[in-house]
C-alpha cells in the first residue's frame, strides 16, 4: 500500500497499436511523486503516445494506467488532474491570452473575480502580463510557450505532461527554458513527465528517465546510472555525448581479458554470460580517454581531427586502425595537431562489455 | 502605424505586411481592368435611370450630366426614378390605372427563401462536415463522393424527377418545398466547404481544450467554429448568391405566392407586347443586386480570408 501510493503515476503493460502501426508494446514505467522524469527515445518511438495515454486521449489497448494509485485506464479525461503542454503549443487562436489562460478555469465554472486574479498571478510569474490582450499568432515563440505552460500550470495540476516543448525554439530560448521549467518544478513540486529527443535536455533536467525504444522502456533510470550502467548498446549510443567508443573484441580464455586490435584489455570482474572465443564489443566514454603520461605504458596513436566545442575540444585520433573519441580540456588540446603522434592511456576499468549478438551489457 | 502610412492607410486600408505598394501607374492600370469587370453592371445601373427613348437611342447616352458643357448634349440623359417606381406599381395596358406588379412580393420571397435555406444548409451542412472530418466512417470517401455526384449533372437534367415528387407531395408552389430543394442543392457545396476548413484546425488545439475540460460538444462550439467563422462566411456568400440566382427551379416549381425575383423578372421581360422595356429590367436588376451586394460587401473580409484559408502556411 505504502508503495503504491507513493507513485503518483504507474503505467502497466499499457499497448497500443493505430491502423498498422504498434505504438507502445507493454509499456510500464512508474514515477515517484513530485518527480522530475523525463521519456526519452528518438521520434516516433511511442512518447507522444504514452503521454497521450497517460492525458486519457487515447484509451490503451490493454494494460492499465494508475494515477494515485487509481486505475483511470478507461475513466474519463476530466478529473484525472492532469495537464499537457503540446509540441505545437496547441494555444486557441481565436482567443486572446487572457482568454487562452482562463479557459480551464471557465470550464472549471470558477467565478470571475477569482478567474481575474489566478490568470494575472501565472501571468506574472511567466512575464506574459503586457501581453493578455494579444491574440497567441502575435507572439513571438518563447511568448506562446509561456502561455501554454501557463495554461497548464493554472489549474495547479498534480502531472504535468510536457510533450517535447523546447522543440520548436531556437537554441538560445531552449537554454532558458530548460532552467525556467527546472525553477517552476521546484517551485510548484508537481509530478512532470517530460518527453524528449534530446539527450542533453533529458540529462540536464530529468531526475529519473526512461529510455525507450520500440513502444517500451529499454532502461529506467537517474541520469548517473544510464550514463555509469547502460543496459545495452542502445542505451549507451544514445546517453552521453560524443557517444561512446565502440571497440570489437574476442572474449579470452579465462572469460576476463578480451582480445581487441589496441591489444588485451582486461574487464572489471569476471564475465560468465559470454564463451570464450566470442565475439563482444567494447566501449568506453570519450571522456574516459586520456593521454599519457610520461613513465605510463600507452598505446601509440596519430591525431586525425579536432572539433573546438569552446571549454573543451573532442579530439578524433587513430590507434592501431581503431578511431577513438577523447575530450580534451581546451588548454590541452591547443598544442595539436592533425597528423602529429602521441600515446594515449586506456583504464580498463571504464570499459563496457557488451554481448556482439544482441548488444546486451555483460559487465 | 509607422510614420510612413500611406494615404491608403490612413483611410483605414490595411496593407499585408512586407508588400511594398503598388505604384500610380499600376493601379491605374488595375482600375481600368476592374472597369472592364465592372462594365456590364454599371451599364445597367445607368440603363435603370433612362427612359425607354434614352435606353435604346444610338450612340449611347452614358452620363447624366454635362460636365459644364464638356459633353455633347448626345451623350447625355435625363436621370428619372420612373422604372424605379413602376417595379412595385404600373399600369399593364396604355391608359390603365396603376396597378401592383407583385414585385414586393418577389422580393420578400427572393429573401426568405434564399436566406433560410442557405443558413438551413450551413447549419446542417457544417455539422455533417463536421462529422465527416472528426469521425469518419468506414468509406468516408465515398460518402462525400456520392454527396458531391447529386451537383454533377446540370440542373435541367433532375428537374423531371424532382418536378415529380414535388407533384407527388403535394410540395409544389409552397415554401416548404422550394426551402427544402434549395436546402439540399446547397448542401453538398457546403459540406465539402466546411469539410475542408475542419480538416485545417490543429486536432492538438481540440484536444488542448479536452484536457482543459470541455466536452466534445463545448469543443465545437467554443473551439472549432469560432476558428472557421471565416469559412462560414465565404460558404454563405457563395451559397447565397447561388440561390438567389437560381431561376430553373424557381420558374418549374414555385407558384404565383412563392415566386422569387428570377422568375418574375423572366415575366416582365417578355410582358405587355410592347418590346423589351429596358430601363424597368434595369431598375429590378439594379435592385436584385443590391442585397447581395451588401452582404458580399460586409463580409468581404472574412471572404477573402475564407477562399485563401490553408493556402498560407501557419
């Protein structure tokens, strides 16, 4: 009972299919009240769906949706309290923006004076106050986000659903955005679902995430653990940016050292679930790369290219035919150049070991 | 307004943004196209105050006044509201006394007619189209194939059978029946209309207001329509003037009560032996022309937005 209740929002084996398409396939995840928990998956993976299923505009095909530790899976949209922030913003074009952000609480049958005085408080807290006359196509894109969330955040909702809302602004407005959600989380404490492409607003905010993929989650998880412990080799290409290394290997002998063309490397603790002789690959974090230091046993490599990203510089070399990924601190990577030799170090405690036939992680 | 408002501008005339404005001699040239357009509707405007004498007298007569002296006396006319008052009331034999003509009755019939089966189709048709573009049916297509087939064939071609059922029912010559022929003759023109306006809306913005707790019937009416007013206006314009124009089936199935203008201006046409009287036609077509001129006119805003809707990208 005490476990139920603590989550403010459980989905159970929910699926999904539209004409030909399967959009969530046993899809279960719960969220943690007041949770900041983002879905996070390329398009058309089945996030809008799940949102949508959660809102209760789209009935599952089986499985079960619990708010509160109620089955809603079949109960109407009304009295769900839940709100959803669209990808297009979804503002009612013919109404003004007083209008747009008292809607809710006209459908709600609140009276005027208190409608008045909730829109010119969420007004204010979104800096929207010199704009309540316009009509929404008259805003600029940050605007209209503004009034979206505020429509949604007016009837004080307890799950808030933000269905990819940084989408449509240009990187500078998304940077502030990102912050401002993070200060209105912590201001209200409401339970967020945040749907996301993108890897650096689901790390950067998310307190939990989702990683889905094919209708289902594949890894659930705080943002450390999906970076320290992917799952999988999806999980890994798709969390931390550069992505990962990716090294082939043949497992050895005593199913601990792994023979790859940078030469034996050695995994953090024995391996049983993979043969020796088999095919695994290897992969570590370009940040976990690093030159070596003098007196340390590295392995030679050439510089190929170098890609300034301002504080730090991802720094492309070959070794041994193998292209690895490093990032370097922009002092460092000042002093070098494509085609010059260096020695790089590898800890092979940071490697990943993965399964070749089904990307599966063996650490 | 920027300082840089053009006189057009001042006068109230909105101008699209990022358009720079034509030049003196391209409007000209735009009026004198407009003038062409225009031309026949003015030439009967002017015919409507004439005299018979003035009306067919060669060359033309075409202005009513002289300019101070500029124009040749053969081109002017005495301007006369005679047609005008002979519309309602004349006599139908030389010498008779004056009599009604039943034109006010055509007119009244001409507008409730008109009006009420056009706003009969808007009301059914955008609520069909409404449910053809949110909850479509098996075949949905196909029932908007077959609505639009019932325009496909020339009006003189359904009139037998439609002159038959109206004998059959007993509906020839009343209101019910021509109300409800020109109800259906709309009908498909503004299913597939507002069909298309519908399937503009965003579904997110419907579904926004679900979530915001609207039922789906609060989300036509307080989402949806008001979104298409645009549309609904151009739709009833192009109705409107559809039906008030119709005259086929308003000479084969309207009686001597429900006879609208079309028909009754046929008939003065061709009335009394003595030729065509020119400038009376004139004066009940200038007067025809006048309501729907002003509906057109009032909602020529919403018009234009209405015939260029989703051709702008949002």
């Amino acid at each position: 009972m005490s476990e139920a209740s603590k989550h403010a929002l459980r989905l159970l084996g929910i699926s999904k299919s539209y004409a030909h398409v399967r959009a969530l396939e046993r899809l279960s995840f719960d969220v943690v009240e007041g949770r900041f928990f983002v879905l996070f998956g390329p398009s058309s993976v089945g996030k809008t769906t799940a949102l949508r299923t959660i809102a209760g505009l789209v009935k599952p095909d089986s499985g079960q949706v619990e708010i509160n530790g109620k089955d809603v899976s079949q109960a109407p949209i009304a009295g769900r309290g839940v709100s959803m922030v669209f990808q297009s913003f979804a503002l009612y074009p013919h109404l003004s923006v007083f209008e747009n952000l008292a809607y809710p609480l006209r459908e709600e049958r609140l009276g005027r004076e208190e409608i008045a005085k909730r829109v010119k408080e969420t007004a204010t807290m979104l800096k929207l106050s010199h704009r309540l006359e316009r009509k929404p196509n008259t805003l600029s894109g940050g605007e209209q986000q503004r009034v979206a969330l505020g429509r949604s955040l007016i009837r004080r909702p307890k799950i808030l659903l933000l269905d990819e809302p940084l989408t449509n602004l240009d990187a500078k407005l998304r940077h502030d955005m990102r912050a401002e959600l993070k200060r209105l989380h912590q201001q209200f404490g409401m339970t967020i679902v945040y749907a996301t492409p993108d890897e650096l607003e689901a790390l950067s905010m998310g307190e939990e995430i989702a990683v889905m993929r094919d209708g289902a989650v594949v890894q659930h998880g705080t943002p450390d653990e999906l970076y320290e412990n992917p799952v999988d080799m999806y999980v890994a290409g798709k969390i931390g940016s550069p992505h990962m290394n990716i090294i082939t290997a043949i497992t050895g002998a005593d199913k601990t050292t792994f023979e790859t063309a940078l030469g034996k490397i050695t995994a953090r603790s024995k391996i049983k679930s993979v043969a020796s002789g088999e095919a695994a690959i290897l992969g570590i974090r370009p940040s976990d790369v690093r030159f070596a230091n003098k007196g340390e046993a590295g392995v030679k490599s050439t510089v190929q290219m170098l890609e300034p990203l301002g504080d730090v510089t991802v720094v492309s070399i070959v070794a041994r035919g193998e292209t690895l990924r490093m990032v370097v601190p922009e002092s460092a990577a000042l002093a070098l150049r494509p085609g010059q030799a260096t020695s790089i170090f590898l800890d092979h405690k940071k490697f990943h070991v993965f399964r070749a036939s089904d990307g599966q992680a063996i650490t | 307004m920027s300082e840089t408002a053009s006189m057009w501008e001042k006068l109230g005339f909105r101008k699209a943004s990022g358009v720079s404005e034509a030049g003196w001699g391209q409007t000209l040239f735009a009026g004198l196209i407009s003038l062409i357009y225009f031309l026949p509707v003015l030439l009967i405007i002017i015919t409507s105050f004439k005299l018979q004498t003035e009306a067919l007298a060669i060359p033309p007569k075409f202005i009513p006044t002289h300019l101070f002296g500029l124009i040749p006396d053969a081109y002017v006319f005495t301007p006369t509201l005679e047609n005008y008052t002979s519309v309602f009331s004349r006599s139908m034999t030389a010498g008779a006394a004056a009599e009604n003509t039943g034109f006010d009755r055509y007119f009244f019939n001409s507008i409730v007619i008109a009006s009420v089966s056009v706003f009969l189709a808007l009301i059914i048709g955008t609520l069909a189209a409404f449910g053809f573009s949110r909850y479509p049916l098996k075949g949905n297509d196909t029932y908007l194939f077959v609505i639009l087939t019932t325009r496909m064939l020339p009006a003189i071609v359904v009139i037998i059978p439609v002159i038959l059922m109206f004998r059959i029912t007993g509906l020839s010559g009343s209101y019910l029946g021509i109300i409800m022929l020109y109800t259906a003759f709309n009908l498909p023109f503004t299913i597939w209309m507002m069909k298309s306006f519908f399937d503009e809306l965003s579904l997110d913005v419907e579904d926004a207001a679900r979530l915001d707790g609207s039922s789906d019937v609060k989300v036509f009416f307080k989402i949806c329509l008001p979104q298409v007013i645009a549309g609904l206006a151009a739709t009833f314009v192009f109705g409107l003037i559809l039906t008030w124009n119709e005259f086929l089936f308003a000479l084969l199935l309207t009686g001597v009560d429900t006879r609208t203008v079309p028909v009754g201006m046929s008939q003065a046409v061709a009335g009394g032996g003595i030729g065509v009287l020119w400038g009376l036609l004139a004066a009940i077509e200038t007067l025809f022309l006048i309501p729907v001129f002003f509906v057109t006119f009032f909602l020529q805003d919403h018009l234009l937005r209405g015939v260029t809707f989703g051709t702008v990208k949002r």
